[in-house]
C-alpha cells in the first residue's frame, strides 16, 4: 500500500507533503502555538486590583456615572484595542481621566461627575437636599440634524462646569424639543431661569420663542423628579404612532393645533356649564376631552370630562375617532386637556386636520397651569387682594376633581 498524502493547495501552487511531515510539522510548532494562546488569555484577563476609573457614556451622555471598569494587559499594549476590551465604544482612554482646565486654570470637572454630597438629592434614598422648582418647556419647530443640536448642547454644559443645582431630561428631534427639569431654589433668587433658557436656546437651538410651564415646588427630603442630566435625541419627541400624513395626504402641522386658553379664560368658560345637574341638560354641554392615559384620568379630571381610556398615548386616535363621531357642526367647540399641554398639541392638530374640527380649544399648560392659576388666586383671596373681574372669573371652587397624576420619575416621562 503506498504512502498516504496530503494535498495543499495555496496561491495556484500545489505541493505534496507526506503524512508523517505534517505530523512532524504540527509537533514543532505545538509549544509556540501554546505559549501564543497562553499570553492572549493572559491578556485578556483583568489583573488583580487593576483598575482604572472611566467615564461610561453613550454618544449623548446619558448616563451619568464614573465606573471603575479592569485594566486589560491587551488594552495597554494595542491603544486601537482600548476602546473595545476595556468599555465598549463609550471609552475615550486616558483623556477622561486627565484633569480639565476651567476658564482661571485649576481643576473643573465635567457635568457627569457632580460630587455625591453636592447633588440635588442623597445617593441612597434619592430624596432631595433642597427644595427645588420644577420646570417644563417644549416647541414644535423643525429641526435639521438633532444629533448635532444634542452636541453642542452637551458641549455647553461642560464648559458650564459641574451642575449640582440642576437635574433634568430634554429630548431633541426632526419635530422640536421637549425638556422637563428642576432646579435648586438656592440659586433661583441669583439667576433668572428663563432669561438664560431663552438665551440659550436662541444661540444652539435658532428660537427664543418659548414658553416655560412653571410646575410645583417640592421640598426638601421629596423624591427627587430626576436623578441626572440627559439630553438624547429621539425620531420624536412624542410618540404618536401616527401615519407620516393626514387623511388628506398632507403632512402634519403641529402648529395648527386650535385654540390656546389661558387658565383663567378656560375656567370662565367652562364655568358657564357647571350650574347643569340634570342629564338631559348635560346632553348639551360642549364635548370636554381628557386626553391623558386611564390611569391619569382614574386620579383626577374635570367635572363633566370624557376620557379617552388609553393606556399610552399612541391609541388616542381611535377614541378620538369615536368621542367626535357624533358632532355634525364642524364649528362646535371642542375643549381638550392633558397634564402639561403637549399631547393636546398632537390631538388638537388630528381633530382639526383629519376631521375638520374648526374650533378646537387647549388648555395652557395643561393641568399643572391650572392648579397653579387657582392657587394663585386662593392666595390673593386669603389675602385680601382678589378684586370682581378674578373673583367673577373663579367662581366657587376648582372645576378640577381628584389628583394631577405625576410619574415619580419624570425623566422617564415624555407625556407631559
């Protein structure tokens, strides 16, 4: 029987090699096959008490932390490597642990690395360390390239230095922003906030036109609303789930949303109802929307409202569909609220461009405005300040029942 053999073929060029001479050759090169494998493992696996402290980070800082992640011996050797054995592609390598230097010199540290003990609220329990005001603002406007807003948005607050004083969340995309945040009363009485948001968003955003909803105070030892700064970018900053048109093939406007009540104006005129007690007189009231989730509703609404029964915003539109099914005056005034004023923007703006709803009234603000407008005008009451034009305005009491539901994690909220 003749000799076994193997056949190589590399590069169009054939050579013949015994059995017993590939044996051979694999017996030679076995201990430099090990010594190579032995070293990559040993690469790989972190040292003992290692370990360098990075910032870890998506590509719009949104996660607000340092952690200490193992210093690899592959990483130290190939820089190219450091980014992916070490932290992913959020590592920036050494540079995040080189000091920055602030406008006089010295040591500023970036906005992700506020001290724990001088934060808006304690590590452990997450309740606040001072009272705080609370702050919503947003705006349909186009925006080209969200990414690039979010950067230099970011960018700005580094140069800012460390925020102890302020927490938050602002989403930026192709329809505007949206940004609910808060911020400590100590240094309320030293700036006026919405001099420097104005400011501020004519410079990185194009527009001063804004309108900032002023929401509660919550004091020291309250749950904190939010827990870091993160501004990301997002597709929307509502999500509607509607078609990219209208039923009439035209693209969507939100500024063509209805009617704007002020407080004050929206208690005026849904006070003129309120005296109805019988069912065949509420027959007759104006359609009076609560455009919120059920769970929001089941807390508390306004007397004689019509909730849509949703569990998320993005199934509005059916119950919208059905709630306005039966009105055959196109000119009939259709009141509509939420809990800030934003997802009324969206509704307001379906019932007028897909059912031709020509007098679509919001309230401003939402619910937090309103409670805000009557315990204003309790105070002047209290006070002795309340004159006939406010007193007329207000009536007896709230037209609002129950609670404003709040998420205790606003900055997993985006349906203010």
């Amino acid at each position: 029987m003749g000799k076994r053999k193997l056949a190589v073929v590399y590069d169009q060029m054939k050579f013949k090699i015994t059995l017993h001479q590939a044996r051979s050759l694999f017996i030679f090169c076995l201990p430099v096959l090990m010594l190579g494998s032995t070293r990559l493992v040993a690469a790989l696996v972190p040292t003992r008490g290692c370990h360098r402290t990075v910032m870890r980070r998506s590509p719009y800082c949104n996660k607000a932390f340092t952690t200490k992640y193992p210093t690899h011996a592959l990483a130290s050797r190939f820089p190219p490597l450091r980014s992916i054995v070490t932290v992913g592609h959020m590592s920036q390598g050494r540079d995040e642990e080189q000091k920055v230097k602030g406008p006089k010199g010295g040591y500023k540290a970036p906005i992700y690395r506020v001290p724990p003990e001088q934060r808006l609220f304690t590590a452990e329990e997450g309740l606040l360390r001072h009272e705080v005001q609370c702050f919503s603002l947003y705006h349909f406007i186009p925006i080209e390239n969200p990414d690039d807003v979010v950067a230099r948005i970011h960018e700005t607050l580094q140069n800012a230095g460390p925020l102890e004083h302020f927490s938050g969340t602002m989403y930026v995309s192709p329809e505007g922003f949206n940004a609910q945040f808060s911020v400590s009363n100590k240094i309320l009485s030293k700036i006026d906030v919405k001099s420097v948001i104005e400011d501020a968003s004519s410079r990185l955003l194009g527009t001063s036109n804004l309108d900032l909803n002023y929401g509660v105070i919550l004091p020291e030892g309250s749950p904190a609303p939010f827990k870091r700064v993160r501004i990301v970018s997002r597709t929307q900053i509502l999500t509607d789930g509607l078609p990219p048109t209208t039923s009439k093939d035209t693209p969507w406007n939100w500024n063509d949303s209805g009617q704007e009540l002020d407080p004050s104006q929206w208690h005026a005129e849904l006070d003129k109802y309120r005296s109805s007690n019988s069912k065949e007189e509420d027959d007759n009231l104006p359609l009076l929307l609560d455009c919120r989730n059920k769970y929001e509703s089941d807390a508390g609404s306004f007397q004689r409202s019509k909730p849509l029964g949703t569990q998320t915003f993005s199934e509005s539109w059916k119950s919208l569909d059905d709630a306005v099914s039966d009105i055959k005056n196109k000119d009939e005034p259709v009141y509509m609220f939420c809990t800030g004023g934003i997802r009324c923007v969206k509704a307001g703006a379906y019932l007028k461009q897909n059912h031709g709803l020509t007098n679509v009234r919001r309230l401003r603000h939402g619910i937090i405005g309103y409670e805000k407008w009557i315990n204003e005008v309790d105070s002047k009451s209290t006070n002795g300040e309340i004159n006939e034009k406010t007193e007329n305005n207000i009536g007896e009491s709230s037209l609002f029942e129950g609670e404003n539901f709040i998420f205790d994690q606003r900055d997993a909220n985006e349906e203010a």
